[in-house]
C-alpha cells in the first residue's frame, strides 16, 4: 500500500483502489513548505507554512487532513468531531505533545489546525489530560498498580467481548481457577517484597469479580490485603458489574477488606433491553444493589452504561440518565456501543436497531447528565466500530476519580496483572511497553500458571531492576 493509499485509508476505512477518481498529492519545499492534495473533479485543499522545521514533522499529519478533507467535501461526508485522529488514546498524543516542550496554546492550535478536531472536542480532550496530569508519577515503576482479572459471569451479554465464562457452564472450573490465582498472588507478593515495591492501587477486573462469594471471596481478599497491599496503597476497586452478583454478605466482605470503589453497572434502565442483550438481572436489581452498597458503607459507586443498545433511541437514553442521576453515584462511565468481533452482537448484528447516526445526540445528554450531578470528564479512549465514530468517557466527582482507570488508560506506569485474561504493562522510563499476557480461558490459566510463572516473576524483576 502506498503512503497516500495508507492515509486515504486512515480516514475513510472503506475506500478501495483502482478504477476511480484520481488522488493527488504534492509537498514542495522552498521557501515555504505547500501540501496541496486534490481530488479528480475540482476538489482541492492547500496549506502553506513558513516554518519548514514544523512543517517537515507535520507533513504526514497535513495529507490525511486535506485527504479528509477532499473526501468529505466530494462525497458529502459528515466532518468526523475527531478530525483525522484514529487511534485508541487520544489524550496520548496531548501528553506526548506537552512532555516534548509544546505550550498549551501550541496543542490546542495543532488540535485544531493540523489534525482538525472540533472545537468541543478539543476543549474535551484538552480538559481530560490537564485533570490527567498530576496523577502521573517521575519513575513509572515506582509506584506500580496490581490487576486481578477473574473471568466468570452470571451470563454473557451479548456485546461482550472480555474474558468472561458464564457460571453455569464453566463454574465448575472456579475452584481450580483460585487455587491458581491463590499461586500468582502468593509469587507476585513474594517479588513486591523481595524488590520492596510501592503498589498504588489495585483493582480487580473480570469478568465480574462478585461471582465469587463466601468464604471464596473473604479467603481471596484477605490474601489479596497480605500478599499485594502496601503501606502506600491509595486505592482498592472491585467491578461488581452485574448487579444480581451483590449480596448483603458480598458487600459485608468487600467492606471489612478495605474495598473503596465497587462498579455497579446497569448499562441501561430498561429491562426490556436488558433481556434482549443476554443482561438476567431488572433494574430493581440496579436499584436494590445500589441502596444495600450505601448501607455497607462502601465509599465510591461507579456506574457504567452504554448509548446505542439495539432498540434504544434518545429518549431511552435519557430515562436511564434521569434514573441514574436519582441515585447519584460517585462515578459514571459512558460507553458508546463498540461492536467488537468477540461479541454476539457483532455475529447478529442485523438484528441490531443500532442508532449509529444518533449517537452524538446520546452522548451530549450523557455529558448534561453528568454535569447535572456535579461530575466532570477525566479519562476517555475510543475503540474500533465505535457508535458514530465517538468516544467512551469516564466521568467523576471532582474528589472521585480513579487512579487506577488514568494510569491503565495512559500507560504511564507499570501495572503487573494476575488472573483469567490479564496483561501486564511493563513501562520504560521512555514509557515504551512490554506487554505479558496471561490465557483468558479459567481451564488454560490454571493449567498454565505454575509452569509459567517463573518465566514471569523473572521478567518483571528484570525490567524492574534494570
Ligand atoms: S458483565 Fe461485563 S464482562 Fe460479564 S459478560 Fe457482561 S459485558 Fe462481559
């Protein structure tokens, strides 16, 4: 593929080569650096710079943009609110651009003029990394984080693609998943000890950690409080997604383990919706999981829902905002509706009334919501087949945000994963990444752990200590 096919691509994903209308794109360098890309048919863009230094770095940048631009402009294309920018993080390139000397007022410019954003985009992105940045720490493995992933659920919704193993087929396999997990827990703390590591938080994923219960759980987090916990542990989260998960003695054991933050996840207000994306749980579950979580005195309450469930318009949307700000919880996250390949839905997807084209209307009533209740955006990615091309944001009372989800997001610090799908980050000082994948099947994971665990532990006390 040639750079300018590479680029049409980036910004129109669909476009095939061939018989068609030409694309032409000059750079000349003189006195001034020109871009000029046109498009058969009269359809042109230009600019012109006479800092050749900053422009010789940002010529890639201006070709996708005017390439973008000729496009929409040709073929009546709705302007993309996040311009040329594709990738999954876009507060990275802000961060990169602060840490290599840029003023504030030279990225919002480059926001703008050289990858096109919107301004309200902008002003978004611009908001989330300046709240981003004192989160961030001068040495990334010092301190780290901790994740657990425990892949089972009650059921599996329809739009999910994590690790995730419905009980009712594989909960016979969660036994031995914990005695695995109890192996990877007892080596992990064994180095934190040996390397005398600061943990700053830690948080445990899934799948919804909640499905394991009783004496499973209290053995589990009291071995979580003895092998990870360090005096510098600032933060203890646990996704109890699915609401049906929450029992009074589950909330009682997550509250006398120091657990501050639980996820409960209604993902929309509408029961009807809830059946039909594979959700067994109503949202009087939500409700009764919410209130009896309160109870237990457990500090900080995430939500999570989604825009653009199949079946579900504007005015869906806003009734599960109204019924969420009644509850008021700590945190609200936004997601809009990705349809990823690991998900049935994606396999299904003609039977989906997805409203693709309404989705920034949901996304600006999720925006008026959460300001309603005193909440302000500090963490946002995209993912590919995202609803409309638009963002997932994470929402939170000033004094609420989550360390864990910034320092996940942004990679700026090591995090050592255990459990059913987990993935360490291992993060340089140059904040490049090592990755280390454990299996997402419980039956693989516990089969697998104990050989490979040496190999592992190794490596993290290897990049650790180099
Ligand atoms: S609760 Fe979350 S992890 Fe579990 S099946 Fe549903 S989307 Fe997947």
């Amino acid at each position: 593929m040639t750079t300018t096919e590479a680029a049409i691509k980036s910004v129109v994903p669909k476009a095939r080569f061939g018989q068609g209308k030409e694309v032409s794109v000059t750079v000349s360098f003189q006195e001034e650096l020109h871009v000029n890309v046109s498009l058969e048919g009269g359809y042109c863009w230009s600019i012109t710079t006479s800092d050749i230094s900053d422009g010789e770095r940002r010529v890639k940048e201006w070709i996708r943009l005017g390439i973008q631009r000729v496009f929409q402009e040709c073929y009546d294309l709705a302007p993309s609110p996040w311009g040329t920018l594709t990738g999954v993080r876009p507060t990275k390139l802000v961060h990169s651009l602060l840490e290599s000397g840029s003023s504030w007022k030279e990225v919002e410019q480059i926001l703008l003029q050289v990858y096109g954003l919107s301004p309200y985009k902008k002003d978004l992105l611009v908001d989330v990394v300046n709240r981003q940045r004192p989160f961030f720490h001068a040495n990334p493995n010092n301190p780290v984080s901790i994740y657990l992933g425990i892949p089972f659920c009650p059921t599996r919704c329809s739009y999910c693609s994590f690790a995730a193993y419905p009980l009712a087929s594989h909960g016979h396999l969660l036994k031995g998943f914990l005695t695995a997990l109890r192996s990877e827990i007892q080596a992990v703390g064994a180095l934190i000890r040996e390397l005398d590591l600061k943990v700053e938080t830690i948080y445990l994923g899934g799948g919804t950690p909640t499905t394991v219960t009783g004496n499973d759980l209290r053995d589990l987090l009291s071995l979580i409080t003895q092998e990870l916990y360090t005096p510098e542990t600032r933060e203890y989260t646990v996704e109890a997604g699915r609401p049906e998960t929450l029992s009074w003695e589950t909330l009682c054991i997550l509250k006398e383990a120091g657990v501050q933050r639980i996820s409960i996840n209604p993902q929309t207000m509408h029961d009807q919706t809830l059946r039909r994306v594979g959700r067994e749980h109503t949202v009087d579950d939500v409700r009764n999981a919410y209130d009896l979580t309160r109870q237990a005195g457990i500090p900080i309450i995430n939500m999570d829902i989604i825009l653009g469930l199949p079946g579900e318009e504007p005015e869906h949307v806003a009734y599960t905002l109204q019924e969420i700000e009644r509850l008021e919880p700590d945190n609200l996250t936004v997601h809009s509706l990705a349809l990823k390949r690991a998900s049935q839905l994606k396999a299904n997807v003609g039977e989906a009334a997805i409203a693709h084209a309404l989705g920034d209307v949901m996304v600006d009533l999720a925006r008026e919501s959460a300001s309603r209740i005193g909440m302000i955006p500090y963490y946002l990615y995209r993912q590919r087949h995202i609803l409309g091309g638009l963002e997932n944001i994470g929402y939170a009372k000033p004094d609420a945000m989550s360390i864990y989800n910034v320092q996940m997001m942004e990679e700026k610090q090591t995090i050592i994963a255990l459990g059913g799908g987990g993935m360490t980050k291992l993060v340089s000082p140059d904040l490049s990444l090592v990755r280390l994948a454990n299996p997402k099947c419980p039956a693989t994971y516990s089969q697998q752990v104990a050989s490979g665990l040496d190999e592992k532990v190794d490596q993290i006390r290897a990049h650790l200590t180099s």
